[in-house]
C-alpha cells in the first residue's frame, strides 16, 4: 500500500478531549480528525472536502517526543455575567503539550497521495494543529510502501479491543520524557448532516509516548521497514 511519511514537530500544541470542558484535557498526540483537518487546510480544500477525507484516508501516529505537559490559564468572554464570572469573564484551565514530535502515517489512493505530498511540500495555508496559532513544521515528507503483517509488537497509538493484554516497553534515549500507555476514546467520523455535527464511530485507543507495547496476541499491522516500525492505521 502506497503511504505518505512525515514528521510533525510543534512547540505548544494541545489536543482537547472532548469530554471536558472547565479544565481540557489534551491527548498525548493529535487524533485522526485532527491531522485530516490540517491536511485539508494546507491542501486549500473546505469544510465539505474535509468530511469527504475522512471516509478516504486512513492515518497512523507515532509519539516519538513530548518534553512535557503543562497547564495554560486563559480568560475569555462570556455571553451571560455570573457572580463567579465578573464582567462577563471566566477563567479557562487547558492542559498543553511541549515540544512535540510525531511521525505521521496516511494511506489513501495513489491520486490523492500525490496531492497530499505536493501539499505538504508547499502548504497552500499555514500548517498548524490544534488551534489557529499551534504551528507546527512539516519536514521529512516522503512516499514509502507498506505491506500488512501479523506482528505482536506495535510502535504506533493503536487501537484497543476488549480483553486486550499490552506490555509498554521504554524505548526513549536518556534522559527523554515517558508517557505510560493510556486508555482514551475518540471518534473516528462526523455526521455533518445535522447542526452542530455531531461526532460518530467511536473508538478506544491506546496512547503513549518514548515507548512501545508488546501485545499478548498477534494484530495486523503495517510494516515500515525503513524506521522497522509496526504501525495501526486507523
């Protein structure tokens, strides 16, 4: 299978969950949503092309660093003033990430990577994830072939199955950040056929970041021989 490979390197990026709301949370890496919608902002496509991706592309992260987490205060307006909210204003908690590189994986029909490759080489729209002013850099664009493989071993956030048995292996260099393997869910599709959309095909997934996870029974996977890394593409 034909597969776009690149890496993703930001400085302040955070990728909120969408079950908080006071205090947001973030996922360790970007979510499949999420790398779909910066893909369709530098291909200069729209809200319509974006949900039309979705169904077309399948796309793999790896974690390879974060420096750390963090917790960002911000203020914003509020519609309706309460006592708690003076002025109209309220406070604002977002856990943020520092220092992030991810290696993204995309796999779609041979048309469309060449148009993701000549869009990630030269971005019709500033790259960024997250929100508007989370940039991140592009770098190390290449088109490589992947083959499916049953593997017990997996370098990607992978997705989980009930009665599933996985054992984290460190493989950060000295001194690097770990982020112990957690179970989170997220959504894979959106219904854009109602007001707001509304998130559909929800999944569990396992993310980590300076490991890998040893699996108690082989998963099919897709190899890239180049890094040797097993990858699930979601």
């Amino acid at each position: 299978m034909k597969v776009v490979r690149f890496t993703l390197e930001g400085s302040m990026n955070s990728f909120r969950i969408p079950q908080t709301s006071v205090y947001q949370l973030t996922y360790l890496a970007p979510t499949k949503t999420q790398i779909v919608g910066m893909l369709s902002s530098i291909m200069g496509k729209d809200e319509t092309d974006y949900y039309d991706l979705l169904r077309k592309l399948n796309v793999g992260i790896i974690p390879k660093t974060i420096d750390s987490l963090f917790t960002d205060y911000w203020t914003f307006r509020k519609l309706k003033s309460s006592k708690r909210a003076k002025g109209g204003r309220a406070v604002l908690r977002r856990e943020k990430l520092y220092k992030t590189i991810y290696i993204i994986y995309v796999a779609a029909e041979d048309t469309l990577i060449s148009e993701i490759v000549n869009s990630l080489k030269i971005p019709k729209r500033i790259p960024s994830l997250g929100l508007d002013d989370e940039l991140v850099l592009i770098k190390n664009v290449k088109e490589i072939k992947m083959e499916k493989e049953e593997k017990n071993v997996v370098h990607s956030i992978f997705r989980f199955e009930e009665g599933m048995v996985f054992i984290p292996k460190i493989s950060a260099i000295l001194g690097m950040q770990i982020f112990p393997p957690r179970i989170v869910t997220t959504n894979l599709e959106f219904d854009n056929n109602v007001i707001p959309r509304k998130p559909i095909n929800f999944v569990q997934i396992v993310e980590f970041a300076g490991m890998y996870c040893e699996l108690g029974s082989e998963k099919i996977l897709y190899v890239d021989q180049e890094e040797n890394c097993n990858v699930d593409m979601l």
